[in-house]
C-alpha cells in the first residue's frame, strides 16, 4: 500500500480502520497543543467527546491540564497501558517514538501517524513488531467518513 493513506489493512483498508478505531478505547496523542487553533488540540478534544480515554503528551507542557487531561512528559509517563498512539510529530520523530513504543511493559497495538507524517521504514519496523500502522489520515476525519460517530460511547 503507498505511503500516503497507509494502513496495515490487506484488501479492506477501510475494514482495518473500523476495526481499530471501534476497537480502541485508550490513545495516548504526541504533540498535545495548549493552542484551541492546532489541530492536535482539536482532535484531542473530538477524541475525548467521541467517548476515548486520551492522555495528551508534550514534555513542554508535563503537569498542565488540557481539556481536563493530564499532560504527560512521555509514552511511559502515561499511567495505564495505551491502545493506540496518536503522532501529531513531525516524521523524523517516529523512529525515537517507536523505540519508546517497544520498551513499554504492554505495548500499544497501533502506532496512527496524523496527516503528512509519514516514514515507511518505521512502519515496516512496527509491523514487524506486531504493531498495526495507521500514516497519513485523522481520526477525527476517518470517524465521520466510516459512518462511526457515536458508536464508541
């Protein structure tokens, strides 16, 4: 499958994404922003009403509150085991934050990389691992087109 709208999905790309994103009830999202206007915020707060439990993380703002959540340092400062890890980092952070991925006690079933973030040899090296790979879509755009909305409360 190409880079761009990349999904560990086979035939039915669409079939994986369903089965993730109705299958998915805690996401840990990389790159949580303070600012109302960058996307990360915005889908931080739609995935949050659409019924996830969403730990934020962004060193640079470890401790602080965003829209109710605690903001945590790193994938390991996350207190309960994360399902899917949702990157709102540019592509040349994947590989450190596949490694952080692969040293936690239960690792994340989906590594979902936001709209042009994309790094094939990471997602190789994900699925290889057993990791499902999501590069190059939003979940808070593949939710309305897949017909999902408000199933997942």
């Amino acid at each position: 499958m190409p880079a761009h709208g990349r999904a560990s999905a086979g035939r039915d790309p669409d079939a994986a994404l369903r089965r993730i994103l109705t299958g998915t009830t805690t996401i840990a999202l990389l790159g949580a922003s303070a600012n109302p206007a960058r996307p990360s915020h915005q889908v931080l707060g739609y995935l949050i009403a659409a019924g996830y439990r969403v730990h934020p993380v962004n060193p640079g703002l470890a401790g602080q509150t965003l829209l109710g959540r605690t903001v945590h340092a790193g994938l390991a400062d996350v207190p309960e085991p994360v399902e899917m890890v949702d990157v709102f980092r540019d592509s040349s952070h994947l590989p450190r934050i596949l490694a952080e991925m692969l040293a936690l006690d239960v690792r994340p079933k989906v590594l979902w990389t936001q709209l042009g973030v994309v790094d094939d040899t990471v997602a190789a090296q994900a699925e290889a691992a057993g990791i499902a790979v999501v590069m190059d879509r939003c979940p808070a755009i593949e939710i309305p087109r897949l017909g999902l909305a408000g199933r997942h409360r």
